[in-house]
C-alpha cells in the first residue's frame, strides 16, 4: 500500500523512492538467466509452431512470473501491486476468452502473428544475451 503524502516535499521523496524500485527491479531483471531462458523458450516455441503448425499459437498456459525464480531484489513497489489489480480485473472481466475469439476470427493472421512473436522474442533474447554479456565480461566455470 502506498502512502499518502502530506505536503510536495513526501510526494517528491514517495515518487523517487517509487521509481528507484522499478528501475533496481528491471535492472534485476534484464540480462538475468531467468529471463533468457523465458525468451529462449518463446523463441523455440513460435519457431516450432511456424515450422510444424503455422495456423496455431503457441500454448503457454500457465506461465507464471511469480513461479519462475526472479531474483530477490525484485520489488516493483505500488507498480507491481497496480499491475497485479489489472491483471485480475482482467481476468474477471474474461480477458481470455476475448483473446481466444480475436484469434478465432483471425485466423488467416495467426501466421503473421507466429512470425512476429518468433521476431520479437529473438531480438529481445539477443539484446537480454548482449545486456549479460557486457555485465559478465568473465565467466566462472
């Protein structure tokens, strides 16, 4: 829960204390492992499904970030909460199913789509691998 400022000088100090928790947690995030691996299997996912089964999206049910190990100094502040509310209220409000129907009657652009989503999750793992690659000039092991 955010705090309630009192005068401009606590809504200053609430706003920088705000913003330096999304940019540590972004700056956690980029170039780690656990985002490479995500994007990696995105890769692979849209580049099978464009491969074997062009008229399908991937299915990536169950993707959950909270689950897959982020690091622990990964705090997104009144951000974080903001975007868990948005998540849920979209989810109540049947964010799937429209999703689902948009794709039913777009079938002749699930291709595209395909193509786009394998186009962009390789070029943000190769800026994720360039981001690690300039944090971690030597490896260990």
């Amino acid at each position: 829960m955010i705090r309630r400022p009192k005068n401009l000088e606590d809504a200053k100090a609430i706003y920088k204390e705000e913003k330096q928790k999304v940019t540590r947690s972004l700056d956690a995030i980029i170039g780690s492992r656990v985002l490479m691996a995500v994007l990696a299997t995105f890769v692979i996912a849209f580049a099978v499904n464009l491969l074997t089964s062009p008229d399908q999206l991937p299915n990536v049910g169950g993707l959950s970030i909270a689950r897959l190990g982020l690091p622990p100094e990964v705090d997104f502040g009144f951000v974080g909460e903001q975007a868990t509310q948005a998540g849920q209220a979209a989810l109540r409000e049947g964010a799937p199913g429209m999703i689902q129907s948009f794709v039913e009657e777009n079938r002749s652009a699930v291709p595209i789509i395909n193509g786009v989503g394998l186009g962009a999750t390789f070029v943000l793992l190769l800026v994720n691998m360039t981001v690690m690659t300039k944090r971690r000039r030597f490896t260990k092991g």
